[in-house]
C-alpha cells in the first residue's frame, strides 16, 4: 500500500504535458496531493505549492511520486540525488516508470538502510492469460483517440463519476500508471508482454452484471506508430460495447513524432470501429470527447457545436463541462 497523502515530483519536465502523472493525481485525488517539487529548469506547473523535501514532510507528506511520464521512463542522475534525499529524509518512492526504481541500485541500498519503501506500480503482479476472445456478459466502453495524452483517462474517469451520479453502475478500469496511482489498481498495460495484452484486458474486464459498465482507460492510438500496439490490445480484448473519440484539436504533430499529423476523428472512428467490431459486432461510436485546456470558453463551444454537427454525435469536454452527455449516451445502449 503507498502511503498518502504525496509530494508530486515533477523533476526537470520539459513541458506541461509531461507531468501528466502529477496532473492527473492532482486534478482526480487532490487530497492525496500536499505539493510539488520542481528542479530548476522544469516548464511544467500543475498548480500546487512548490514545497522543498523539509517543507513537504512537515506538512505530512509521506510518499514522493514521479509525477513525470518521459519518453522511455528514463531516471536521470539529477533526478536520482534529489530521490536518495528524500528516502534519506524518511520519504517512501513511487513511480510509474518503465525505469523501476528496484533496478537502481543505489536507491535500493538508501531504501533499505533507512527503511524505507520503493514502490513500482508499472510492474504486472497477475499471471496474464492469453486472450481467447469470449462473450463476457456486462458493458463496457473504451476511450479511443487521435494520439497519445489527449485525454482518454479524464475521460473515463469523468464519464465514471456522471454515470454513478445518475444512478448507473459503473467501474473505473485503470490500464496505465496515473490511473492506478489514482485508483489503487489496474492493469499497467504497456508493461505487459505483447502476447498477453489482450488476455490481461480480458481479466481485468470480468463478466458482470447485464447493466453493469467498466469503463476502460484508453492507452495510446491506432494512429501513434509507437504505441498502437497497446491500442490494439484494448479494443481486442476490452471487447467494447461502446466506443468514445478523444482529440485534442490544437495539437500540430502526433505526442513524440514530429514528422506526423494527427488523424481526424473521422479517421479514427472509421479505423477504430470495424477492429472493434472483431471482438464485439455490435458495437457503436457513442460519442466524442474533446480537450479543450487550450481554447477560451467560447472557441471551445463553438468547436464543440462543429464537431457535433460534423459526426451526428454528443461532443463535449467532460473536464471542463461535465460527462452527463456521454452517461445520456450510454443509457441508450
């Protein structure tokens, strides 16, 4: 168990959108969140008070998180003399890394000569199975989008909390490490060995009850030639009733791969449905989900009026303007 409340570490981030892990934890469970630590240099800022590792443990943080999502999931030697710091000062480590913490030996010694704990949760606790692509009874409904970090988890989490608040049954399916960060479980999906990504999605989507809906975090894009595979593996093994486009419509260039332009929505609705429709013939395109941080209230609106017009379907910004448009939709399902 990782102790809360947190101080989010936010290191040297380059920009805004690589601290979505601290973003994500602040905007979902600000509670668990006292502070931030910024190093110098670091162009990213998720709200909270910049707090040394003294000024952090007096206010009872118990936990540093890495609260930075880097390409590779690189601990750098900056990053690693503030980390034996704080497990000096008595901090515990968590971090959703593909570089764990328990691989660096220098943290693992500081850990155990002062007791303290480092906790990887991008690390598959569950002998996965392979997907065998069965009917499950229950609902479910994945987030799919034009490129990474556009905001498929908000998303979901968004459409978790409308859909109890109507009444409905529903439950939050954490497939990265901000989501089980914020949840306290999930599947790290992308840390999972290619052949069981499906099955682990299977698993983590059990048969439920006829009006009961997982609402699976969507990883990646169809479209991302880095990460389309983890993609693939939700929409196969997800088996979706219900699929909902996210898109984040000031982006100029796919998320790491400046030599590509993102698709539009109707790209991905007419690549994502018929590979969804493998597993679940009956599924649908329900609605779409815009990110709409960058725009004022009324670019927004109105960009939200023409995606809608354009696709015959609700498009809001759950953040900014709630999920109860898309939940509508789901009941009709």
């Amino acid at each position: 168990m990782i102790e809360t409340p947190y101080l989010l570490f936010l290191g040297d981030a380059p920009d805004q959108l690589a601290a979505k892990v601290a973003q994500g934890i602040k905007d979902w469970r600000p509670d668990n969140a006292v502070g931030q630590y910024r190093m110098p240099g670091c162009g990213a800022d998720v709200g909270l008070t910049d707090m040394t590792l003294e000024e952090a443990k007096a206010a009872g943080a118990k936990t540093v998180v890495i609260g930075v999502a880097n390409r590779g999931g690189v601990i750098s030697q900056a990053w690693k003399d503030v980390l034996t710091q704080a497990l000096i000062e008595g901090f515990d480590l968590a971090s959703g890394l593909h570089n764990l913490l328990r691989d660096e030996p220098d943290l693992v010694a500081v850990a155990e000569s002062h007791g303290r704990a480092l906790h990887d949760v991008r690390v598959p606790e569950v002998d996965y199975p392979i997907a065998n692509g069965k009917k499950r009874t229950g609902k479910r409904v994945l987030a799919v989008g034009t490129d990474c970090s556009v905001g498929k988890m908000y998303t979901a989490l968004a459409l978790d909390e409308a859909m109890k608040k109507r009444g409905m049954k529903s439950t939050f399916r954490a497939t990265g490490q901000t989501g089980i960060l914020i949840t306290g479980d999930g599947v790290p999906l992308d840390a999972v060995v290619a052949d069981f990504m499906a099955g682990a999605v299977e698993w983590l989507t059990p048969d439920n009850e006829e009006d009961h809906w997982d609402i699976i975090e969507g990883q990646g894009s169809l479209y991302h030639v880095s990460y389309s595979g983890v993609t693939m593996a939700l929409i196969h093994g997800g088996q979706p009733d219900a699929l909902i486009l996210c898109h984040e419509p000031t982006r100029k260039t796919m998320r790491g791969l400046p030599d590509y332009t993102p698709p539009s929505l109707e790209q991905v609705r007419d690549m994502a449905l018929p590979l969804a429709r493998i597993a679940n013939p009956a599924c649908e395109v329900v609605g779409v989900s815009v990110n709409t941080q960058h725009m004022s209230e009324e670019e927004a609106r109105a960009y939200l009026a023409k995606v809608e017009a354009q696709l015959g379907l609700p498009a809001v910004d759950p953040f900014r303007h709630g999920a109860d448009r898309l939940a509508e939709a789901l009941e009709a399902v």
